[in-house]
C-alpha cells in the first residue's frame, strides 16, 4: 500500500505545474492587454510574440499533465 500512496502523492505534486501554467498564462494574456491599452500602434507587431508565450506555456502546463499520469498509472 504504501507503493500506491507515494503514486498518488507524486501525481498530485505533478500536476501542481497545471495551475503554474494557468497562471502564467494569464499574466501573460494580463500585460499584453495593458500594453495594447497604452499603445495601440504596436499590438499588432506583438501578437505573434503573445502567441508564442501562449504555446510555451501551455506545453509545460501539458507536460506536468502527462507526468502527472504516468506516474499515477505507470
């Protein structure tokens, strides 16, 4: 049993990276959103970098996710 209980307790300190990528997720969305506000003119030319903040913070968020099962059912 006790096997099991370090499964469960490693899975769930795993998945703790899920809410870090929320998080990140939305400071990012939050300061572009507050640059936008001050400068218009240059949102534009910042949106491929929002992006692509976006798609690297969601894959550790997914990564943390995959973890999180593989040690739960590995």
């Amino acid at each position: 049993m006790e096997v099991e209980a370090a499964k469960l307790i490693g899975s769930g300190l795993a998945a703790i990276g899920m809410a870090g990528a929320g998080i990140g997720l939305g400071v990012l969305f939050g300061n572009y959103l507050q640059a936008a506000i001050r400068n218009p003119a240059a949102a534009a030319s910042q949106q491929t970098m929002l992006f692509l903040g976006m798609a690297l913070t969601e894959t550790m968020g997914l990564f943390a996710f995959v973890v999180s099962l593989l040690l739960r059912f590995g």
